[in-house]
C-alpha cells in the first residue's frame, strides 16, 4: 500500500511490500508465531511548483537495527489526565464526551477543594476574570491549579480574560442589583465617587455621552434589563428617565439606540489598555495557556498581542478573540483567521444586537470557526438560575443542548460557578447534558454538516488537510474505536477534531504547551509522551504503553494519523493512515521494544487520488480472511454455491479479491516493475500468483456452466412447486367446497357489497357556529 511523506514543497509517494509466504526466511518469531521482515521499496516524485517535476529513488525509514537501538534507547513514559482515564475505563472508547467545558474561578470556588471538585466533575479550562480581585488573588488560584496538575495527575489549562477598554460599562456603586422604578429620573456621570449615591450612575469612560448622541435616544441596560430615554445634555453628563423599569445590576453594560437601531460610535481606543498589558505580564510569568481578549474590534489587535507574546514567552500562548460587539461581527471572518479561537459573549454582544438574533449569530459564528479550524466557546447565561436555584429550568438545559447539536468545541459557566451557591451541580448539569446529547447524535447518526474549505496554501498544508478529512470520513465508514495522532503542534489533531468524527481523538505530543492547548479541541484527549524520529516505534510503543494500563483490550481498532518531522536519519516527514487491530498486536519476545506483526493494514494516501473504495475493500478482505484462518483450523465454515464452483474449478477465495486489487493498483502497463520501484528480489511467487495466469479463461467456463445448468435447476423449482401443490390440494379443495356451500345456503347476505343498506353521511356541523356558542366561554360552577 501507499503512504505519503512530505518535506519542504517535496512530495514522497512510497509502497511497503510485506511478503507473507511462509517459505521465506523468518527473521523473528513473536510469541513462536513467525514474523516476516518487511521489504520496503520506494519511488518518489519530487514536486517544486507543479506535480510531476521529477523522478528519483528514496529509501524510506531506519535500518532495523537502528530503530531497535532507538527503541531500546528511550524510556517511555505515558501521561494521560486521570479523569478522562477513569471515565475511559467506565464508559469505554464511545462513551467519552467530546464537548469541553470551562469554569469561571471566583469565591465560590476558589478554595483547593472546591477546585478538586470542579475537574473531577469535568472541568477542562479553568477562565480568570481579570475584571474582577487582585493579582495577587489569580496567582494563588493558579497555583493551585498546578499543583492539583502534579499531584493529582489532572491536565486542567489556565485561561485569563482581560477587562479591555470597559467603555461601555457603567456602575451604580452599591454591592448588589437595585430596582429600577418607572418614570424616575437619573443622572449618568463620568464623576468618578466612593460608594453610592441615589439616583446617580457612574461611567467608566469620560466621553461616554460625546459624539452622536441626543436627547430622545434611548440609554438600554444589560440588553434590556432597564431602560432610559436621555432627557437633558448637562455638559458630559446625561439626564434620563426610566420607561422601562427593571434590575440595575453592578458594572452594568449599556448602549444607545435609536429608532430601533444601535447608535454606532468610534472611541478610538486601543483594545488593550494599560491594565491589559500588565495582566498579560502576569500571565506569562505564571505559565497560562490562554488569553481572551474582551471587545476586540478588528484583526490587527489580536496579530499585535501574538506577536509579542512570541517574544516574550517561551511556550505556545493561544489567543482567544471575544465577540460582543457590533463591530466584531462586522469583521468576523478577519478576526477568527487571525486568532487561535473565538469565545462567543453572548450577554456583551446581546446588548449591540437585538436579543432575537443571538441563536442565529451563535450558529454562524460556530459554522465559520469549524470551516477556518479554530475551536469556539460558547458562554454566557447557560445556567443562570442555578445561582441562586439548585435545578435549571427546561430551556436552559435546551439552550445547553442547542450549542452541543451546533459541535461548539466548549460550553462555559461564568457567574455560575464563580459566585454561585451550586457550582458543582451546575457543572454536573452541562456534563451530563452535553454527553447525552452528544450519544444522541451519534445513535441517530447526526453527523455535523460542513462545507469543505480548504485552508492550507502551501502543497504540504493541502496534503496534511487532505489526509485527516480522508482519515475521518474512514473511520466513520470502518466504526474503529478511536484515532490516535502522533503531532508536535496539535495542527493535524485540529484538523481532525474540524470534522467531528464519531471514535474519540488521542493526540500523542511531547510538547506540554501543545497538549495544554489541545484541551479546547472538540473530541481531543491530549497525553503526553516521548515521541522519537520513528514512526513505527512511536506507534508500537504507545500502544503498549496503552495496552500495559488495561485501557485497550482485544479487538479494539484504532486509526493513525502522523505528522511527526523527520530528523537526519529520516530526512522527510512521514504523514500516514493506518488501521491497527489490537489483536494483531505483538511484543517481540526476549525485547523490551515492542513490534507490530505483518498483519496491521497500511492505509495510505495518494497525493490527489483518495481512496474513496478502501473501506469495501478492507471489510471484504478481513472477512474472505476470517473464513480462510477457520478453514486452516479444521473448522468448515458455511459454503455457499459460489463458494463450491470455486473450490470445484481449483481456484482459492481471495484469488478475485487479488486480481481487482491487481488491476486496480497496476492499471499502468507501461510503467514496469523497475519504474514503479519494485525489484525482483521483493517479488514472492506463491501458488496463489500461478493459479491468476487463467484467471479469465476459468471465469468464462464459471459463467458458461452456471448458463448451461439454468435448465436443469429450473427442473428441480418446477418439481419442487409441483410437489408443495399436490401436498396441499386437497386441502385447497375442501376450503373452496366449504365457501361455496355457505354462499349457497345464506345467499347475498353471506357476501354482498353493501349497496342494500344505505348509509346517509353524519349532518355537517360548521365548528365556527360551536365557537361562538357562549356555553363555552362560561364558567363552570364550582362544587361544594
């Protein structure tokens, strides 16, 4: 079969030939089951510009020797978060949730034990508001969180998500809501006071009342919690009065509108204020994972703070872009291509857009993340009422249900879990309610719909997306158990993740910020591992190291995907499918190297020609397989009559099965062996091979005989009826004879068809006429 390696613009297109004729010399024994060597034998195209550039010979992969060496060599360790292996081993491989949640830290949960509860119940991503408590507060809730990570062997990312401009906001000054009457007047200022003062609202920005508004425009709280109509300009200060009483809650978002549209103002601010940067600082010397920057209105922003955070950390920061506001959704597309993911605020952006239009906005913005392979958290007001209720309602846990359909790669709790008195059950509810409407999508065969885009420019990028769309689509096809991804960067794991398969992800990386990184990713277990420069190794060995936690068992098939870099001894980098049946696994006996026998599939991709009939191919293959492995046991498996003319004209089962696998993959007959980079020493002649030279004539004699015995085998069906017919005529006979007889003795009364007793259709009552009758609005007496 083929694979695929690519370095540079270069493309490899390589065939592995495993012999498996037993009268070749055996090089190991595994288990005292013999293991053949495998012959590998290459033919590159090197591509610069245009495919087809050129030819030349490439020997792919170490020298075995070598790769034992390097086996032996490594110490391998396997870290996996301990509470996905616990709902692994409870619930299986299909049994994992793929939908990611985040919590908002906050008093009510900041202690070490109330955050032991929160991962334990699921918690993927632990969100700092740095709008609210201190530097010092977030470091000690971030080392917790580090130590719960060590010693508890947990894998919880830290995200913070930055105050931002806060030109928007406006606070009343007292600890809680306050109630809003109808018709009083209040006084918006940019003021700045102590405490509070009745009937007087402070802004955050000075020139909050500048630029375009005037009296009659509408001041709208929290997107509608209250509502004010300005009355009176008094310098920078606004004069309003309530129509529309309601809560006025602390640090309070609002807006202008007017005659029904939003008033559109340009601050000219920076996205970051100086308070920003200095808790990106803290950030990075305390190791998060995550930035969210708040109320970013373009893309040029988000490229500014990824470019210093290269130059000032070390490990992979993602940036994360919140949309809430009108000119974000303007520049949607720009924005998500220039960050590392989106988080939707929908209680920020429900203020610049009317509250109709958020499900549809919600939907479109998760649509485009999954075309441009950027996770997107949806967040806001999931379960509000379970602050201050121990139950949600019926459409927040419909609302929860609606995101998950929708394949959002995360839910998040705010206030929820920050100041709520049932965090844990809050969480307990957007857990279950996710895994169970992921399990229904998967039981109705819901697959998420998407458009193909491709993303990647360069020839190597267009492959790898190539490679894990075609991964996907076979392992939904081959139902395997899971995928496994060996990346150093999570690209190709979020490439997977871009087409939510059904079998969960397992990306195998070495790099502690990628993994960290890779909890945000929709249906992706990261663990981390040492991975070497073969890709071999690193499969055999992860697969033991799974196998030795009693977390696979027999029978269990997984799929590969790779995109490890090569190193000298392998100069390319090695991008392959394969399917791995855990029963075909082996240790070589007397190693500490575990080895993967002969028998695993190697599934490769043809640079602009997919297999798209791999899966039948496959399926048909392990079953004529199955049948052949019980026939060498002793076992006579079922024939049926195909099977017997074959075994009749001397012609094996999978003899068919390898003459359209060899038309198939050598249809080019002027491309010789030599060409096609087979030498003769990798040939094995087997009496299988001998037995194809007739293969058409044996056809043709198969077919002419199965014509000439429609004669005699339409005998025997006419024999057959006649003989049901004349076993049962008698019968046929009496039946008839009894009908007949009580035809006769009861006349047209026995069978007739009912034109002797006419029906009249029931009278037509018009149902308007029952409408208006006032017996229906009355009231029913009551009973004493």
């Amino acid at each position: 079969m083929e694979s695929m390696a690519v370095a540079g613009h270069s493309i490899h297109t390589c065939f592995h030939i495993k012999s498996k004729n037993p009268r070749v010399n055996l090089e190991k024994q595994v288990f005292g089951v013999p293991v053949l060597h495998h012959g590998v034998s290459c033919i590159g195209k090197k591509l610069k510009g245009k495919v087809g550039a050129g030819v030349q010979a490439v020997q792919v992969g170490l020298e075995e020797s070598e790769r034992l060496r390097n086996l032996k060599s490594l110490e391998r360790t396997l870290e996996l978060d301990a509470v996905s292996e616990r709902e692994w081993r409870e619930k299986g491989f299909l049994g994992l949730r793929k939908t990611k949640l985040v919590c908002t830290i906050g008093p009510a949960c900041s202690s070490l034990e109330d955050l032991e509860k929160l991962v334990l119940g699921g918690m993927n991503v632990a969100r700092l508001n740095m709008c609210h408590n201190t530097q010092e507060w977030h470091r000690d809730v971030i080392r917790k969180i580090k130590k719960l990570n060590k010693e508890k062997g947990f894998s919880v990312s830290v995200m913070i998500d930055t105050e931002g401009s806060q030109i928007h906001v406006v606070d009343h000054g007292a600890p809680s809501s306050l109630k809003v009457q109808e018709d009083s007047i209040w006084l918006f200022t940019n003021e700045k006071f102590d405490g509070s003062v009745p009937f007087t609202v402070q802004a955050n920005y000075e020139g909050f009342s500048e630029g375009s508004i005037k009296v009659g425009d509408e001041l709208v709280i929290d997107g509608g919690m209250a509502r004010f109509e300005v009355i009176e300009k008094l310098g920078s200060d606004l004069r309003c009065k309530c129509t529309d009483p309601g809560l006025f809650l602390p640090r309070a978002k609002f807006s202008f509108w007017r005659d029904g549209k939003l008033v559109e103002r340009n601050y000219e601010l920076p996205t970051l204020s100086t308070k920003d940067w200095s808790d990106i600082e803290f950030g990075i010397s305390e190791g998060i994972n995550f930035i969210a920057m708040s109320f970013v209105n373009d893309a040029e922003s988000v490229r500014h703070l990824k470019n210093y955070l290269s130059t000032k950390s070390a490990a992979s920061i993602r940036v994360l872009a919140k949309i809430e506001s009108l000119e974000s959704l303007q520049k949607l597309e720009e924005i998500i291509e220039a960050s590392d993911g989106i988080m939707v605020a929908r209680v920020d952006l429900g203020v610049e857009i009317p509250l109709e239009q958020i499900p549809t906005v919600q939907e479109e913005i998760t649509k485009v993340c999954r075309q441009l392979n950027k996770p997107v958290i949806v967040a806001s007001q999931f379960l509000e009422s379970m602050i201050e209720y121990p139950t949600p309602t019926r459409a927040e846990v419909a609302d929860i249900s609606e995101a998950v359909r929708q394949y959002a790669d995360a839910l998040m709790l705010a206030g929820e879990s920050a100041i709520g008195l049932f965090g844990q059950k809050a969480l307990s509810v957007l857990q279950m309610t996710s895994s169970r409407m992921e399990s229904w999508s998967r039981e109705e065969n819901q697959q998420g719909s998407l458009l193909p885009r491709q993303l990647g420019v360069s020839l190597p990028d267009r492959i790898a997306e190539q490679i894990c769309n075609s991964a996907v689509e076979l392992a939904n096809n081959l139902a395997v158990d899971a995928i496994f991804v060996y990346t150093k960067h999570g690209h190709m794991a979020s490439l997977l993740s871009r087409n939510r398969p059904n079998p969960p992800i397992f990306a195998f990386t070495n790099d502690e910020s990628t993994r960290m990184s890779l909890n945000l990713q929709w249906g992706v277990i990261p663990l981390l591992v040492d991975l070497s420069d073969d890709m071999e190794s690193n499969i055999s060995s992860t697969i033991h190291l799974i196998k030795s936690k009693g977390l696979v068992k027999e029978g269990d098939s997984v799929l590969v995907v790779s995109d490890v870099t090569p190193s000298r001894a392998t100069p390319m980098a090695f991008q392959s499918i394969q399917v791995i049946n855990m029963s075909q696994f082996r240790q070589i006996r007397n190693r500490k190297a575990p080895f993967l026998d002969c028998h695993s599939s190697h599934l490769a991709v043809k640079c602009g020609d997919f297999f798209t009939k791999i899966t039948d191919r496959l399926s048909g293959k392990k079953k004529l397989e199955k049948e052949l492995k019980s026939s060498e046991n002793g076992e006579e498996p079922p024939e049926s009559l195909f099977m017997k003319e074959l075994r009749k004209r001397g012609m094996t089962p999978t003899s068919l099965l390898e003459e359209k696998e060899r038309i198939e993959y050598g249809a080019n007959d002027e491309m010789g062996k030599e060409d096609r980079g087979f030498s003769t020493r990798n040939a094995v002649s087997t009496e299988i091979e001998k037995s194809l030279a007739n293969q058409r004539e044996r056809s043709m004699q198969l077919n002419s005989e199965g014509l000439e015995g429609l004669i005699p085998r339409a005998r025997l069906l006419l024999t057959i009826g006649g003989t049901f017919f004349l076993g049962f005529w008698p019968l046929i006979l009496i039946t008839v004879a009894l009908f007949s007889a009580l035809y006769l003795y009861f006349g047209s009364t026995f069978i007739h068809d009912g034109s002797s007793s006419p029906i009249s259709p029931p009278q037509y009552i018009d149902p308007y006429e029952l409408l208006e009758d006032e017996r229906i609005s009355q009231i029913a007496p009551r009973v004493n």
